[in-house]
C-alpha cells in the first residue's frame, strides 16, 4: 500500500459552442496563481465540475447558464482531457498532492439565454474565478491564451469535418 494520501479526481464537463466564426469562451482566472510558467489568466470553454447524482448532460446544460447566461442543446462528447497539475516529472510534483481532473468535452449549440458573465458559486464575490464570457473569433484565437492548447487546431477540424462524425479524443495532461 501506497503511503501518499488517496487523491480525488475531479469530473468536469465543458461545452464547446461554434456559431457564425465565433466560439464562445470563458476568461478564467488561474487555478495555478504565482505559477511564472503560467498565465494569470486564460479563456477556457464553459464548464465544471458534475455534482454528486446529476447527469453529465445536466451538468452541462447548469454550467453553460451559471457561467454565460446561455441554454444549450447538449450533442455528443467529442474529448476527454486529463489534467495533472503539477504535470509528473517536474521537481516538487509529488503524486497524491497534485490537482487531478478529468474533463468531458460536448459539443453544443446555443438554444436561448442572454449573454453575460456569470459567477462560480463556488467562490465568494471577491475571489471570483470568472472574469469576462464572450464569443471570440476563430479567426484571432491565436492572440489569446487557451486552455487546453490543442483547442484551435480541434475546432478547426471539428468545423471541417463535422463535430457530430468526430470519434471523441483523448489529450493527456501535457496537452
């Protein structure tokens, strides 16, 4: 038996919603604040983690409202991204302490709702997470610090080959 504490992986979804040359993002604040190899900020899809007896499409369709202010139609799961943070082999990353989630990407489309920024109610006013939502254009995406990175080149082939015929991928954490 192992002598590290037993980790808790997290179960996240996330909606990726492609309309008229836009994707609509999510400006989120750092999880990994003071981290010089990270931004202190980067645009994420909408998305979190699932609550205990919820359904992951449940799940999804509560995000995409709580974080845009958006309702959506909830298609099929196009990725699955690991996340390990620090990422095994850096100095310090010690397995049992790292932050470990799993996120299921579906592809959505925006049914009704009002655009705006919402809130993580997981965090008082004054530490909020979420800092600005918007429709950004795939056309600029280059000049914006996503998270995950493989996200431009995705959607890019999602939109030429159709996200409903796309077999869902699977990106490990250094991606």
């Amino acid at each position: 038996m192992s002598s590290y504490p037993r980790s808790i992986v997290d179960l996240r979804v996330c909606a990726l919603c492609v309309q008229e040359g836009h994707v609509l993002l999510v400006e989120h604040r750092s999880f990994a604040a003071g981290d010089p190899g990270l931004p202190d900020s980067y645009w994420i899809l909408p998305g979190g983690v699932v609550e205990r007896g919820e359904t992951l499409e449940e799940a999804v369709r509560r995000e995409m409202v709580e974080e845009t202010g958006l309702e959506c139609r909830v298609g099929g799961m196009i990725f699955v991204k690991e996340l390990l943070y620090p990422h095994p082999g850096l100095s310090g990353a010690v397995p049992g302490s790292r932050h470990h989630s799993v996120s299921l990407g579906f592809h959505c489309e925006v049914t009704g709702g009002r655009l705006m920024t919402g809130r993580d109610p997981e965090f008082p006013d004054d530490r909020q997470v979420i800092l600005e939502t918007k429709w950004l254009p795939l056309a600029s995406l280059d000049g914006y610090h996503l998270y995950p990175p493989f996200l431009p080149g995705f959607i890019e082939t999602g939109l030429r080959k159709g996200f409903e015929t796309l077999c869902p991928e699977f990106f490990d954490s250094r991606l």
